[in-house]
C-alpha cells in the first residue's frame, strides 16, 4: 500500500540495460516481491537478460524486450508499452535505469495517467568522483533501487541471499560430479569493456599458480566466439581446467555450476553479481573502477577486492574510457602470484564439499 493510501497493484519495474545492471535487481526485486503479496510487479527487461529470472515469487511476472526483432526501434518500444500497460492493468512504473532509452517509456505511460517514479542516478557525485573533485562514494546500486520502491510505501527488505534459499539447488547435465575433496573455482576473465579485463596472459599465470594443487578444479567463465577461442588453449595447456564457453549453456546451467563453487575469480563484471545471485563468494579484481562507483556485488565485501591505490582511480563510473595513460597500468601492475595467493588463502579457509 503507498503512503498516500492508493493501493499500487500493478507494478512496472524496467531496467534495460546490460547484463550486470539487470542481474542487481534481483537481490532487491525478489524481497520486494515476497514483503508485498498483494501487489504484481512486471519485470520488463532484454530477452536475455530475462532468463536469469529462475525461482520467481509468485507475483513477479518477466517479460523480454527484444530490440533487434520483434520490439525493433521507437515504435516497436511503443507497442510493447502499450500492451504491457493494457495486458496488466499497470498503475505506476518504477524505472530503475532512468536513461534516454526508458524515458520514452515513461512519457507514454504519464500521457495515459500512469504514475511514473525513477532510479537517482546520483550523476554528480559520479562526476565529482571521477574528475578527482571530491572522494564521497556514489551510494550503492542496491541501495538507490530499494530506495524507488520505499519512496512508493512498499517494503523493501534487505534480506536476499541466493535464488534457491531453502530450495533444491538447479542440477545440469553439463556440470561435472563434484569429488570430495575437490576444490572448485569459477574464473570470469572478461568484461564487457576490455578495460576493466586484467590481462588474460597474466590471468594464465594465476591459473598456472593454482593448478600447481592437484585438487584444485578451474572454470573459465565464457560465451561467444571469441571468448571461446581465446580461453581454448589455456584449457588445453593446463589440467583440470575446463572451459564453460566451449559448451552451450543457459544461465541455469551456470546456476548450478556456482553452487558448487568454492570461489570465483572475477572482473568487475556480471559474473560477480551472477556469483552474488548464489551466494557465491567473490573476489574480485578492480582496474578503472572501484566499489565506490556503487557496483559491488550484493553480499561482497571490499576487503575481497584485489586492486592497486593509485590517485588516477577511479576514473569512470562504468569503466568505459580509455586509460589516459595507454597502458591500463592499474591492472596490469597487478602481480599474478598476488592474486593467485589471495584466491588460494579465501579457498582453504573454506570447509571442504563433494556432491553426495
């Protein structure tokens, strides 16, 4: 029930964009969802991004903009909205990305009375951040999107902690049988900017380090052609170092793969919060950016965070410009023995685990 005592029951949530912008979602959405029976909220994001949806709440309903085929262009968005609008009933929208793309969606949706309230970006605390002007952090993304859905009096509780809580964890036919005594670590080397991306012939010397331990298992995280051709003679050089991106999978199968993880190795990138969405611990490795641009993984902790202290970081919010420098130094200094050292002291830490 909102504070002005109009009963919201149908909820518009949208958030278009890239993969670990949707994947932030869900630790709050889910919550939402279950502190709020009475209410349906509509989760409009990309077709694929969509499919990461498993374990819904009863009234959480996903539906996948395709913007290359059957949603295609300006007009394509418009009939999407409009037959959302009709098909649900909305009565407000909450637009968790707040960019040109979803103002479209917006204005339709006030020009037909819908009540419309938007993510805070919070854009000048990103500019002063990344132009040196001052060093408070933007405040984090989960925060800022709780915050949309209290400002409509909904209870928004802080209390995600994987998909499947409580629930049989997802099995896959593409997931190895998990030996007693193995230990398991997901490596994600890529980003979608190759600026945030350590270098992967440094990432190789990291896996060389951990393979040295017989009982250590290494999942290179990876799709496309050019990420599975990239990861294919690193797989091959090493033992028991098997490469996800040679083998077709769905997000599911991924799921399943993490829950038997020990760690995963990561980039600022969607892996950490797919990793997050399992309660999966994270470690991960920092360049342009830093958790104070408001990205890190829900449930991760900075002192996880591998990266070097250098007055020229951060130096975007997202990390999508070019080093100023050339050279990408920020990740590139970074020793490979370091890394493989913090990932091995987390690992052993760590209680020992074998499917049953």
């Amino acid at each position: 029930m909102a504070k002005d005592n109009k009963p919201y029951r149908n909820v518009l949530v949208v958030r278009l964009s890239a993969l670990g912008n949707v994947a932030m979602t869900i630790p709050v959405l889910y919550p939402v969802c279950r502190a709020n029976p009475d209410t349906r909220f509509i989760m409009l994001t990309k077709t694929w991004p969509a499919t990461m949806f498993q374990q819904c709440p009863d009234n959480l309903v996903v539906e996948g903009y395709d913007e290359k085929e059957t949603h295609k262009g300006l007009f394509g968005l418009l009939k999407l909205t409009d037959k959302l609008r009709r098909q649900y009933g909305i009565d407000v929208v909450i637009d968790l990305h707040n960019v040109s793309g979803t103002w479209l969606i917006d204005a339709y949706m006030r020009a037909c009375g819908v009540k419309v309230v938007r993510l805070d970006r919070e854009n000048a605390k990103r500019r002063a951040l990344v132009s040196r002007k001052s060093d408070e952090p933007v405040s984090p993304i989960h925060d800022r999107y709780r915050a949309v859905f209290k400002r409509l009096g909904f209870a928004a509780p802080d209390d995600f902690t994987s998909l499947y809580d409580g629930q049989e964890l997802p099995v896959s036919p593409i997931v190895l049988k998990k030996e007693m005594g193995q230990r398991w670590i997901a490596i994600s080397p890529f980003s979608s900017h190759r600026q945030k991306a350590y270098p992967l012939e440094q990432m190789e010397q990291v896996i060389a380090e951990l393979t040295k331990h017989e009982n250590y298992w290494i999942f290179l995280m990876g799709g496309g052609k050019a990420e599975k051709i990239a990861l294919r003679p690193i797989a091959r050089k090493f033992k028991n170092v098997i490469s996800m991106a040679e083998v077709k999978h769905k997000f599911v199968d991924e799921y399943a793969l993490l829950s038997k993880c020990d760690l995963m190795l990561t980039m600022e990138s969607a892996n950490m919060h797919l990793a997050s969405l399992m309660g999966l611990q994270a470690m991960t490795v920092w360049g342009p950016t830093t958790a104070s641009c408001g990205y890190l993984g829900y449930n991760q902790v900075i002192e996880d965070d591998i990266q070097l202290d250098m007055p020229c970081r951060p130096c975007s919010i997202t990390g999508d410009r070019p080093c100023k420098f050339g050279d990408f130094r920020c990740l590139k200094n970074i020793p490979p023995e370091y890394i493989a050292q913090h990932v091995i002291e987390a690992v052993e830490a760590k209680p020992l685990t074998g499917d049953a």
